[in-house]
C-alpha cells in the first residue's frame, strides 16, 4: 500500500470524491490509513483464477507471464473458468513446466468486483469514467468502495467515482434484521404483484436511507395509500384538460387569474426545491414534499377552488381557460418530477396530457416553459390559504350542531384586523369562491359582536346558514335563484354562463 506513495495517492483522491452523507468521508479515509497491505490471493475451491507460474526455487513469476495470462485469458473465453483448473502446465510452458509451480489460487473476490470500473465502464463506449456515483451499503466502506478506489488509483491515478452514497440495512418494523426463518421476510415480487413496482420504488424513495430502511405490509400499504393521492392529483389535472389545446387554448401569462398565477409560481419554486433534492439524492425529501403539494397545495387548496370556475364558467370563457393554463403546465412539469421514482406512472401520465409529442418523459430535461409570474405575492396567498383554513374549522363546528350540511348551505362574515383586512376586502364579490360558501362578506375587526374570539391570523369568523334557494347547477344559495323565468332552478350567475355573457374573475 506504501509502495510508490499508492497510500498517500489515494487518502488524496477521497477528498474529491462526495460522500453521502458526509460521514463517509471520515470512515473511508480511517480504512485507508490504517488497512495493511492487500494480499489479494485466497486458496479457495472456486473462484477467479490467477494464472501464474512461479520458479520452484527462486520464486519468481515466469519471464513471460504476461504474454501466458493472455493465452489462458483465451482459453478461458473459448472453454470456460476450469479450463485453467483442469490444464498441465506443459501445454504452456513446454519443458519449463519441470521448472515452474502453476498457482492453483483464486483472486480474492474484492478484487474481481473492485476492477469493474475496468472491466465495465472501460470496455462500453456507451458509458463513463469515473462513475458518476456508487450505491452500496455502509459496510463497503471496507469493501467495494475500497477496493475499487484503491484498484482505480493503482491504475489510473484518480478514483473510479464522483460519488458514494452510502445506506442503511433493510429491517422490518420493529428494526429487526429480515430472515426468512423469522417470518418476517417481505417476498418483494409478491409485493409488487400485489401493489406494482411504482409503489415499490416510492416506498425506496420515501425512507431516509442513511438509517436503517423499515419494509413491512403496513408501510407499503401507507406508501400505497400516498401513491393514490399522487395519481388521483394527476387524473384530476388531464380530466379537466379534455377539451384544452394549449397552442390554441392557453391564455397569456398577464391575463391569468391570480389563483393560478399563485399556483405556478408555487409550482416553479418547488420544482427548485426538487432538483435540489433530486442533485443531493435526498429522495426522501422528494417525497415529502410531492405528497405534500398533492395533498395541501393541490387537493385542499387550488384544485378545490378553481372546481367552480372549471364546472361552471362558460366553455371558452377567461376564467376556464386560464386554470385549464395553469393545469396543463403543473402536469407537465408534475410529470417530470414523478419520473425518476414513478418512473411507469409518469410514462402513462405522458401519454394523455394534451399536445404532448415528446415520445417518452425519459427524452426530456426539467420542464423550462414556464409562464413568466412576477406579479403575486406570495406570502399574501400564503395567509389567505390559512385564513381559509380556520374558516373550514368554523363551517365544520358548525355541521357538527346540525346548523348546516355543506359549506355551500353557509354565509361567512369575516372580522378582520387592519394587516389582514385589505387583502380579504380586494377580493370582494369573489371572497365566497375562497371559502367555498353561498356568500362571505368583511368587516374590520371593531366590528366584531361580543363574544367572537380572533383566531391566531388576524380573523374573527361567524357563520350562518343561508337563507336562499340553491341553484341547481353551482350549488350556491344566491338572493337571485328563480329571477330568471327560462332558468327558474339557476342564479342569475348561471344564467349568465350558459347564456354567452361571460362571468368576470379576477382573483379565484
């Protein structure tokens, strides 16, 4: 290890490579400084051969043992691994073979894997040197990472990766080792019979693998219940693109409501977030946060208000055609994110988003065709969506005394304190679209009757059940249902929609 300097070489080489995570560093490079020399024979029964010949007295390979590794290479290729086994040395050597001791020793196996970087990146013209990373679990520090570092720095000065990242044991739920003979073996092609590979591979992605990486029925059914919710946020997105053609249909990046303006910056900024994780291979974290924009951002939130723009509005109208805009870009760019974990559900999701003409998802790199958003504030959608929030807590005190049924059979007046009251008050007729009620009005929080408590975001909220009839078509309880004698069962909003005279949105 010390001759020519290979030691200092290759404690040097580590520091280059990235370890993931971090701690690799320091246990790869106490290996190296401390192992003694590698003696890469074993006396086994079977294994790589090493085909050497070696004098009798002296102990010196022979003169030509370059030139007879080669002949025996070829044999080996022609006859098979026994073919050095089972020949006599004079087949080689001639009468040298009364001179020389043919080596029956097999190559330590850390050898035979430690030389891949050779024997499989050098010899395919379709892959590269050094490897962009090695997998392998924390045991190989004294194993395969080893070996292979020290193989690649004998041969070529550098390390045969950029780099290692290094996992924990597979254990069952309550952390013990997998055995068979415990019964506590998962079968992973029954599970993926049972549940499909995809949910498999969510279920790799969804554990901190630095740690020991739990696996029973119970987490895989959670990571199956996870996976629904990812491939329900898709579906709902392509259904409501059915008659959307986005070189016709798209509507320009300025006159998107603001909702989905909000939407696809929230959007562009997680996919930041993403790659980051992606680049880091922090795929637990990936997870984390595409189930949290499927459930919270997507499923309680956007995709729930923009409901009655989508059923409702006219066909062509502004309002359809700007969250049908939005929708379209968040699938593309939702698709792109599942791929190197859903990787089978992202290829079926490809398949039906409207114009879509790449072939495969696996041709394409980050989805860039963003609509330029620098419009919205952020921060304020952020408050709006909490305040929203403890607005469903209220609605649902409410159904639990029996006072409505849904959101839609209330009213909500809105209390609000002098930060929060211009952001709620903006949005004027279209605060009921936010809070998904018949009608929602604001007032300042001195307003406020005895007895209403603000909540923690600046809002004191009252709710009553609605006086008016229900329009048969948007379900809201409106003062106009039934003034209009051709549509007595609609609001005047409906009669409106289905009529040509577009309904206007601003906000929601």
């Amino acid at each position: 290890m010390d001759k020519g300097r290979l030691r200092e070489h290759i404690v040097k080489e580590i520091d280059k490579v990235t370890w993931v995570p971090d701690w690799g560093k320091a246990r790869i490079s106490n290996m190296v400084e401390n192992r003694p020399d590698w003696c890469i024979s074993r006396q086994r029964a079977w294994g790589t051969p090493m085909p050497l010949f070696v004098h009798s007295t002296t102990r010196e390979l022979h003169p030509n043992t370059l030139e007879l590794i080669e002949k025996v290479a070829l044999l080996i290729e022609k006859s098979g691994i026994d073919a050095w086994f089972e020949m006599d040395a004079r087949e080689l050597l001639g009468d040298d073979a009364e001179l020389y001791d043919k080596i029956n020793d097999t190559m330590d196996v850390w050898f035979d894997s430690g030389v891949t970087h050779f024997c499989v990146l050098q010899q395919n013209k379709d892959l590269y040197f050094p490897a962009d990373i090695y997998f392998e679990g924390s045991d190989q520090h004294r194993g395969w990472f080893n070996s292979s570092l020290t193989t690649s720095v004998a041969m070529y000065g550098i390390a045969p990766y950029k780099t290692v990242l290094t996992h924990g044991y597979t254990v069952d739920a309550d952390g013990k080792k997998l055995s068979k003979s415990k019964g506590n073996y998962v079968a992973l092609d029954k599970l993926v019979n049972q549940h499909g590979a995809d949910i498999l591979r969510l279920w790799v992605a969804s554990t901190d693998y630095r740690h020991e990486v739990s696996i029973s029925d119970e987490i895989i059914k959670r990571n199956a219940d996870a996976y629904r919710r990812i491939r329900n946020t898709a579906r709902f997105l392509l259904a409501n693109l059915f008659d959307f053609d986005p070189a016709v249909d798209s509507v320009h990046d300025k006159e998107l409501l603001e909702l989905d303006k909000w939407a696809l910056k929230r959007s562009q900024l997680l996919q930041k977030e993403i790659i980051e994780a992606y680049d880091s291979y922090q795929f637990h974290i990936i997870y984390q946060k595409l189930h949290n924009f499927c459930a919270v951002d997507m499923g309680s939130f956007y995709l729930d208000l923009i409901k009655d723009r989508q059923y409702t509005s006219a066909k062509e109208s502004k309002a359809r055609r700007s969250c049908q805009t939005a929708m379209y870009h968040i699938i593309r760019a939702f698709t792109l994110w599942l791929a190197p974990i859903l990787s089978f559900t992202a290829e079926e999701i490809g398949r039906y988003i409207p114009g879509y003409n790449q072939g495969s998802v696996f041709t394409e790199l980050w989805y860039d065709v963003w609509p330029k958003i620098d419009d919205v504030t952020m921060e304020d959608w952020d408050e709006l969506h909490l305040i929203r929030d403890e607005v469903n807590k209220a609605l649902e005190e409410t159904r639990q005394k029996g006072e409505i049924g849904s959101a839609l059979a209330a009213e909500v007046t809105l209390y609000a304190d002098n930060k929060v009251l211009p952001k709620l008050t903006r949005l004027g007729e279209e605060l009921r679209f936010l809070l998904i009620t018949s009608d929602a009005a604001v007032h300042p929080m001195n307003s406020a009757p005895t007895g209403i408590t603000p909540t923690a975001f600046g809002v004191a909220i009252e709710v009553s059940a609605s006086s008016h009839e229900k329009c048969a078509r948007c379900w809201h309880r409106r003062p106009d249902v039934g003034q209009n004698t051709q549509y007595p069962e609609l609001c005047l909003r409906c009669v409106g929609n289905i009529s040509g005279q577009e309904e206007m949105r601003q906000f929601i």
